[in-house]
C-alpha cells in the first residue's frame, strides 16, 4: 500500500511524505522516500516522485464533487438518517457553519495538493535535466487545480508564490485577493499551456489541453469572456478531443481515459481506506457514498445512499433526452425490470447518481463503499464546448458559434438535428445554462455554475445572498491566524 500522509490544517501541513499512489497506469509502485527535503531533488527521479505525491491528492477531491452536487438543487444530502455525516447534512440545508467536517476537508486537502506542487516549484532551478520544463508544466498545472478549487470554495485564500507555506505563514501572510488569486492561477496555467506535450505519458498526467481547458474554465468565472472564448476555440480547433457517440460508455470502466477526457482523475480498487483516514483510498470514495442502499440486484453494488437526484431534476430533460436514464437512475422502474431491491435512507427520493453508482464486478480490495475504481471525468470535452457556447454567447462575440458548439452536444444527447436550438442573445444563454445542467448532472459543477451566473438565489432551496456564494472558513484555521484573517461574510 502507498504511503499517505494527513494534513490536519494550513498550519500543521507539513512535508513528510513524497509517497502516494496515483493510478492503475500512472504509478504503481513506491519510490524512494527522503525524509530530508532539503537536500532532496538531485536527479529527474527525486523530482518524478515529488510530483507523483502531487498528483495524489487529486484522489480526495471526491468530496468535492459530492458536495458540489449537494449543494445544488440537483441533489439532496441523503444517507441513512439527518445525523448521518452531519456536515453533508447542513450542507444541503444551507445552513453550514465555519464549524464543519467535511469543508476543512476541502480546505485541508486542497491545499495540501497546493502545497506538494509548491515543494517541486521552490526547489526549480536546483537540478537540470532533459525534460525538466514538462515536469515544472504538470506541477503549475497541479497547484493551479488546487488553487481553483479553493477559490471556488472559500474566495479569498493565501497565496505564496512557488514557496510552500510555513507554520508561522498563517499568522503572516494575509488571505490574497480573489482576483490576486485567478492572476497566479492564470500565469500557472499560461506556463503549462506553453510547456505541456498535448498528448500525456502516462494516463491521467496533465497535457496541454488539460491546461486550456482549465484556463478557460478560470477566464469563465470571472467573466472574461474574450480570453475564454479564445483559449477554448483554440483548444477546439486543435482537434485532439472529441465526443464519443455513445453517452452511456462514457461512465463505464471501458470509457475511462477515452477521447473525450480532457482531464480524468485515476482511481483503482486498492487498499487503503478507512472512515479514519478517507483521503488514503485509492478508490473513488464518492461512489461508495452515492450507492444505493441495502441493493440486491444486477449490475450494481450497494452504498451509502447520499447524493440523491431530485425529482426535478429528472423531469429537466426532455422527452428523447438519452443523457437522463444514464445520469439518474429510477430505482422504482429499474427495480421491476430487474427483480432487484433495495433500502430507502433519509431524503430518499427514488433517484440515484447512475454516472458514480459502485458497479458489479470490481475487486474492490479492503472496504467494498471505499475502494471502487470509478475515474472522475473532471473536465470532458463537452464541458469545454459548453463553455466555449457559453463565453461565445455570454460575451456578446458570437451567438453563431455558440449554437454550434451548444448543438454539437445536444445533437449527441438526441440522436438527431431535430432538436438544435435557434435562439439568439439572452435566450441563447439560458439554454446554453439549461444544457450545463442536462450534460454535466451529477459531475459536481452545478452549484459553481448557479453561482458564478447569479441564479442561485431562488433556485437553490435556502440559499442566501451575500453568504452562500463561498463557504466559510475553517474555524481553526480563523484562530490558527491569530487576526490575521477575517471569517467570509455572514458566517
């Protein structure tokens, strides 16, 4: 088993491991570790390994995904009873607070992604060898990942420039602005553009396209519509990516790692995991969460029952839709077509998230609802299409271009030309947000979608203008900062 290390805050997030696993095809072995890190990164390998640790934390942002969809009105919290992970709970009740399990999760782990990346970057220029610039390319593309999903979060958060953060840092260095934080982001992702081979080594390492699409995601949020609209046309026309004709494979173990995955997050059955420790599986964590419970029947294994579609949600797609039966699945008709049963836990709607459902035949070494190999598709070619519509449109550049890009996806999702969309300006953009809803349902970007539009406010049950936009702040890393930082707005 890989080694792992937990970080607990900001201010306890310190080096002590390089070792973590990636994937079934990245690395499945353990490299040499130095418990010296400053005389660490002395070849290629020394810097190989440190990259491979950051890497590894993309494995626990499966918590993110869930509760991005939580937080939506895509989902309700579910589980087995409304003491069942409190945090998720209030989460989707909107009614957090700074005092909450699963957001220091978030907070701790993404920034221990940032801070592994940061290790490679402070030590850049100690060790020359071929390939360097690749190497330097994946860990700006990694620590801009982390950071994005911090941004996305809780707003405002530290920044230090190819350093990695101290224990002293969190009473020193103030929390940067939100724009100062896209600014690093972008200079990372605009080095990594430059810098990374289009086509990956090894699956599930960062490539060109990864970068750009990635870039246009982060221009999107803040909507500057020309530089998204240009990184992402360009990113189109370059051809590499394509939609597969099938929606349903896409989901499947088979479809993993295939010609419309821009960015894909690995996982494998390994050991590793433990309610104790859940970053450190290998597996897919989110997909154990979100499935169905007490189930006996085909095709799939049981769960936690979190993470459930509501019914409107499932009466958003229309009629010839192919996309819903493969994102939701109705237990109530799956269940008599199929002679299966199954348990009812809180909230039960009758839906669950078919796109992560634990699928019958994995090994799933150690805990079954903790280690399944489910890949995270993060960033798919139609979600950059979708963007690049939305930039298009949104920007008042090219309404043309946008129902292209916005039909190219719906063309897939009906099997014909009957159902393109025609509309012009304002029009266009609700279809296009329709659409981001439909294609990406149970991907983790619909809450970050209502916000980023403003149109969370009376579409997300509880939701609070001036508050809810970002999550608060840990509690102990307020206190951790001795004044430093202040807490988000209305927490």
């Amino acid at each position: 088993m890989k080694k792992y290390i937990i970080q607990t805050s900001l201010a306890l997030i310190l080096f002590s491991s390089l070792i973590l696993s990636c994937s079934d095809e990245f690395v499945n072995e353990d490299p040499p570790y130095a418990i010296d890190s400053e005389n660490y990164f002395n070849s290629k390998t020394d810097y190989e390994n440190a990259l491979i640790g950051a890497y590894d934390l993309l494995q626990s942002s499966y918590i993110n995904v869930l509760l991005g969809e939580i937080a939506s009105d895509n989902t309700l919290s579910g589980g087995e009873s409304a003491t069942d992970v409190v945090g998720i709970q209030q989460i989707d009740d909107m009614i957090h607070t700074p005092v909450n399990s699963n957001l220091k999760d978030i907070w701790n782990w993404m920034f221990a992604g940032v801070y592994r990346a940061s290790y490679i970057l402070e030590f850049k220029d100690k060790t020359d060898f071929e390939g360097k610039n690749q190497i330097i390319a994946e860990a700006r593309f990694l620590k801009a990942y982390y950071n994005f999903e911090l941004a996305k979060w809780f707003g405002s958060i530290p920044i230090k420039v190819d350093k990695r953060f101290s224990v002293s840092d969190v009473t020193t260095i103030p929390r940067s602005s939100v724009a100062d934080v896209y600014a690093n982001i972008e200079s990372d992702l605009l080095f990594a553009i430059d810098n990374l081979n289009p086509v990956a080594s090894q699956q599930g390492r960062a490539t060109k396209g990864a970068a750009q699409a990635l870039l246009g995601k982060v221009y999107l949020y803040q909507n500057k519509f020309v530089n998204a609209s240009n990184v992402l046309e360009n990113l189109i026309l370059e051809g590499n990516y394509s939609l597969v004709s099938n929606y349903n494979t896409i989901f499947e173990n088979a479809g993993e790692n295939g010609p419309e995955s821009v960015f894909e997050i690995q996982y494998f059955d390994g050991q590793g995991a433990g309610f104790g420790c859940l970053q450190c599986s290998e597996g897919n964590v989110a997909v154990g969460f979100n499935g169905i419970r007490n189930y006996n029947g085909p095709n799939f294994d049981s769960g936690f029952s979190f993470n459930l579609p509501t019914q409107t949600a499932y009466d958003a797609y229309e009629v010839g839709d192919n996309r819903r039966d493969v994102a939701i699945l109705n237990i109530v008709t799956w269940a008599a077509a199929n002679n299966a049963t199954y348990g009812q836990g809180y909230k039960h709607t009758g839906f669950f998230n078919r796109k992560y459902l634990p699928r019958q035949g994995d090994s799933n070494i150690g805990d079954q609802n903790l280690t399944n190999p489910n890949n995270y598709r993060a960033i798919r070619y139609a979600d950059v299409l979708l963007m690049a519509a939305e930039a298009f449109n949104r920007g008042g550049i090219n309404d043309n271009k946008a129902r292209t890009y916005l039909n190219l996806v719906r063309r897939r999702a009906f099997g014909d030309l009957n159902h393109d969309i025609s509309a012009s300006g304002a029009a266009l953009t609700d279809f296009i947000l329709s659409e981001r809803r439909l294609e990406l349902m149970g991907e983790g970007h619909r809450f970050f979608d209502l916000v980023r539009t403003n149109r969370a406010v009376g579409t997300i049950p509880g939701f609070t203008a001036g508050k809810h936009e970002i999550f608060p702040i840990p509690f102990e890393e307020i206190q951790f900062s001795n004044g430093n930082w202040q807490q988000n707005p209305n927490y």
